[in-house]
C-alpha cells in the first residue's frame, strides 16, 4: 500500500455504531485512510457496508476488543505491518455497563465496564505512543461522554470509567506535548 503524506491515516475504536460510527462517515469522504474497529463481527459488517456505500475505498474494519490485552497486542502487530503508521487515534469505544444501585449491580458486569471505558482506552493510547514518538507526533481524541460531567445516578460505573478516562487523557496531554503527541 503506497501512502501519500497528506492522506492521514486514522484509527477509530467503537466505530460500528453510535458515535463510533458517524465519526467514521464523516471522515469517509475525506480520503484517508480509516481503520475501524469493534468488537462484533456482525455490528462490523452492517457498518463497513453502510460507510463503502458512500467511499469504497481506505476503509477498513477489524474485530477487537479493546479491553483484551493480547487481542490489542496482535492487532497492533497486523495494522503497523499492513499501513506503517497512524496519524491520529480517536479512542471511542466503550460501554454504559451495568444500571442500578451500586450494591446491586452485577460485579462481574461493573469489572467489564471498567475494563473496556478505562483500561481499554488506557492500553490503546499506551501502545500507540511510542509509534508517535518515533514519528514526531500524532493526536489522540479521547471520547469520554456525559457521565465524566456530572452525576449519573445508577451508572456509577459507566461514571467512574469515564471521570478516569478524563483524568489520563489530561495527564498524557501534558506528558507528551513535548513530542508533538497532542490529546484531547
């Protein structure tokens, strides 16, 4: 695959529906390259259809989840060999989890929501960085959503994942703003 060096390359997690996906359709006529991920082969396949509808080409979509360290580990390993680089992380994948009173919800459902809203996104952009080192930059948009903000009452753990995910995302803002890596 030949790469032009205005043509960006961007990667999108959780972007077979919901916001995922409409930022996915919107950088689809733009002529870059994008490399969309979920974690359902099916959600995948509705939404690869629906975005080469308007552009059939530089789309391509994985399965993963990103709350499965190996499975990240190889996917990383498959879409450096395949494109050399990325330009831009927009880490949107994530869950609302488990609804109720705290002392009721299903602890194993509150541990998944966690893993995938904050440990996910975390190992995303931990693997990423050095890539955008070596390069000399790149940007990471880090999608929290409204339970950082405020309350959320009986989300408390789709809250506590997102108010993390807020507080990394700063930290590495300013860890990596030296190397031209920018987060939001």
């Amino acid at each position: 695959m030949k790469f032009n060096k205005k043509v960006k390359t961007i990667l999108i997690t959780g972007a077979n529906q919901g916001l995922g996906f409409e930022i996915a359709k919107h950088f689809t006529n733009k002529n870059h390259i994008l490399i969309l991920c979920g974690r359902t082969e099916k959600a995948n396949n509705i939404a690869k259809k629906k975005l080469m509808e308007i552009n059939k080409d530089n789309i391509f979509f994985y399965k993963l989840d990103v709350s499965k360290k190996k499975d990240v580990d190889k996917f990383y390993l498959k879409i450096f060999k395949k494109f050399k680089k990325i330009d831009v992380l927009i880490n949107n994948a994530g869950i609302y989890g488990p609804k109720g009173y705290t002392h009721q919800v299903d602890w194993d459902k509150l541990i998944k929501t966690i893993n995938i809203n904050l440990i996910g996104s975390i190992y995303m952009i931990r693997k990423i960085l050095p890539h955008f080192k070596k390069k000399g930059g790149g940007k990471i948009i880090q999608i929290s959503g409204g339970g950082a903000a405020s309350s959320f009452p009986f989300f408390s753990p789709y809250s506590v994942s997102k108010v993390g995910v807020v507080r990394f995302i700063e930290n590495i803002s300013e860890e990596y703003n030296k190397y031209k890596i920018y987060a939001n």
